[in-house]
C-alpha cells in the first residue's frame, strides 16, 4: 500500500519552543499565509497571525512574519485560517461504483483529509495504492465488511454473506493501519437483500472488536428501527446519515411535525456513539436538523457522503453543510471542531485537525460571505439565509492550492 503525500513531500523537524521549525536554506519558508485570522479549536488559540510552512510541515505561527522570508506568500486578509478540514465519510476510490476524484472532491473543495466510506473491501482493496500515490489530498478508508465493497451500489454487498469474511478484513486491517480507519457496513434493506441487518452488524463488531477499531453504518431504511440498532453500538463507533428522513430515523419510525428524537438517540450519545451528518443525495432533512438543533443533538462530526454523482455539484462540500446549520442558528465557532479536532479524533489520527508548529502542514482558508442565499435539504425542502461558507484556497503538506468560490446557492 503506498504511503500517504506527506512522506513525499518531506518532513520538517520539531519546533525547538521558538515559534519556527525546519525552514530552507537561508531561513526562507516555503510558504506565508500572511494577514489571516488564525482559529485553532484544539487549542483554543485565536487570532491575527501568520502562517509559516517549510519541509511539509508548519513552521512558525506569529503576529508578523516577513514576507521576504518566503518563498511563496498567499494573503489571507479577510479570511479565517483554519485547520486542514477533515471529511470522514466520501466516496473516492476513483474507477470503483460511484467514487469519483480523490482532489476533485478533496482538496479542490477545502478537505485536506477525506476518509472513504466503504467504496472498497477486501477483495478491491489492492487498487486503493495507486489512488493514494496519485492524490495531493490525504486518503483514509473505513474498509467495507463485505469483500465485494460498492463497486456497484445497484448490487446489496450484505445480501450475500458469505461475502463477508472477519478474518479477512481483520487481517487487512492490521497490515495497513495507516490507512484503514475502521470498518463499514451499509444495513439498509437494498442492501441487505431486503431482510434483518443485525447479522450483518453482529459480523460488523466482530471485526472491530478483533481489530480494536470502530466500525461506521450506514442507517437509514433498515428492516429494524433505529433505536434498536443504537443500543448495540460501542463507544467510538460512528453512525452515518443520522440526520436522514428514510422510514427509521431519529423522529421514529413515523415521524410527524414535532415528533421527539428518540431516546436511544441520547443514550448512544451520552455512550460516546459518534453521530455524522454524511449528507449524501437522501440522508439530511431539515426537520431532523431542526429537531437535533432544538434538543442539543448536534453531529459530533460533519460530512458530505460526496460521490461522482452529487460532485457534480461544485456548491456541494462540507463549507454546504456548516451553512445549513448555520441557517439553523448554529453558530461558526460550533460548526468548525466538527470539520477539524472532532473526525481527527473520530479516525484516530489526533495529528491531524489542529495547527501548531512542528505540525503536519495542512490548513484550510474560510469565509463567511454575506448575501440573500438559498439552502436546500435531500428532499427538497428550502430554507433562505443570509450568510454563507466558502473556502477559497488550502494548504496540503506546506503545498497551496487555489479553491475557486463556488456560484450562489
């Protein structure tokens, strides 16, 4: 399995307590990000600061930094400079099914990281190298439980489980843990072949209680109801589309206006069940937000579910999600630890989602845009706004990338 981008690029060594790592001949950065609104939500650390890179790896943090000490300089005035975003659940082993374009879907819509969703098994796990070697963004994967993986979504990879192999992914798991985060199984009755899911979820845990990793499912319109299904989940474990409106979700079986959140939900909750937006074209509807707003349910994490079909939707990315939820009343400062420090910790990967010197070099540009703005939900609800978030350039192992600013919503 190939290595990730940052050992290609190059690694700077450790800060030495005076604010600068590992700069080039010279003491020349690679790159400034001058003039920046710094906001770090692992740290708490907030400011007017610039931005130092050298050697892959952030260099210096400070007020001022000169910019005749860089050799690239990138002015960030006006925008917030924030973590490298984190979306843990994409779909982005490009060639298999649906997943399209690791970059195209990754760093060229501000996610530094991005973790794939169960696009491949065991069985198709050996094309996931060149995908990696091939992308500037930082390719993770949750490992499909069944060997087949989605290489066709119109195929149920539950409904034959015989494809489902422990051992296997187990096995995998462990010869490539810096990739594979954990393990995914979609429990939907299309794929599962129309019948119960537990069998399916019951391999599922097997796997990660062998492997000691979490496991993500796919929830939705399973044969059970959602509560049931909550109450066997580990803590750490994450539930993707939690905020879906298919027949078993967080409003109940059948849901109305103002039906309550069920209270398996608050029990996974208090457990330390993760909970994901993972927006894809069917699964968040705005009065499942507006219930987990209301009743202090908020996503632990956000992410986009993005494939080659809802990527041609240049407006869709995770900047998508933080906007609804601002349209909402969720305020910014909540909604970035769920793009940054939160699916860090999700994945296990505490390196990532934070910006300190001596850190890995990824970082993501914000801004909030004022304007008469439209949000649109999976079942085509709308919902108008008058801000909205756009990323407009990121940072990759100390490379920069130029993100142009999507049209309105």
């Amino acid at each position: 399995m190939a290595k990730q981008n940052d050992s290609k690029r190059g690694a700077g060594t450790r800060g030495t307590g005076t604010g600068e790592a590992g700069g080039s001949a010279g003491g020349r950065y690679d790159l400034l990000v001058k003039g920046g609104e710094l906001i770090d939500p692992a740290s708490g650390r907030r400011g007017r600061l610039d931005v130092a890179f050298a050697g892959g790896r952030v260099a210096a943090i400070e007020p001022s930094i000169d910019p005749g000490r860089a050799i690239r300089v990138e002015a960030a005035g006006g925008a917030f400079v924030v973590p490298g975003l984190i979306d843990d659940h994409v779909h982005a082993v490009e060639g298999l099914g649906e997943a399209a374009n690791p970059d195209a879907i990754g760093i060229r819509r501000g996610a530094t990281t991005i973790v794939d969703g169960g696009t491949c098994g065991a069985g198709s796990f050996g094309v996931f190298g060149p995908v990696i070697a091939a992308s500037q963004t930082r390719v993770l994967a949750w490992l499909n439980i069944s060997s087949i993986g989605q290489i066709d979504t119109r195929l149920g990879e539950l409904a034959f489980l015989p494809a489902v192999d422990v051992d296997e992914a187990v096995a995998l798991a462990k010869r490539h843990p810096d990739v594979i985060v954990g393990f995914k199984a979609r429990l939907s009755t299309y794929v599962t072949g129309g019948g119960s899911c537990l069998p399916a979820l019951k391999l599922l845990l097997q796997a990660g209680n062998a492997a000691r990793l979490p496991v993500m499912i796919h929830v939705g319109d399973t044969t059970e109801p959602l509560g049931k299904i909550l109450d066997l989940l580990r803590p750490g474990d994450v539930v993707s589309h939690y905020l879906t409106s298919r027949k078993s979700n967080i409003l109940g079986v059948q849901a109305f206006p103002g039906a309550t959140i069920i209270p398996e939900a608050f029990a996974a909750r208090k457990r330390g069940v993760i909970l994901d937006t993972a927006r894809g074209r069917n699964h968040m509807a705005f009065p499942q937000m507006q219930a987990a707003v209301e009743h202090g349910l908020l996503p632990d994490s956000f992410s986009t579910d993005l494939t080659k079909t809802n990527g041609a939707d240049p407006n869709f990315s995770l900047m998508m999600i933080a906007t609804q939820f601002m349209a909402f009343g969720v305020p910014f400062d909540e909604c970035l630890p769920r793009m940054t420090v939160n699916p860090a910790k999700t994945i296990r990967h505490p390196e990532l989602g934070k910006l300190e010197v001596g850190g890995g070099g990824d970082a993501t540009l914000l801004k909030i845009e004022q304007g008469d703005f439209t949000v649109t939900d999976v079942d085509g609800r709308t919902r108008k706004t008058d801000r909205r978030v756009i990323a407009t350039g990121a940072v990759r192992a100390g490379a920069f990338v130029d993100i142009a600013v999507p049209a309105a919503y």
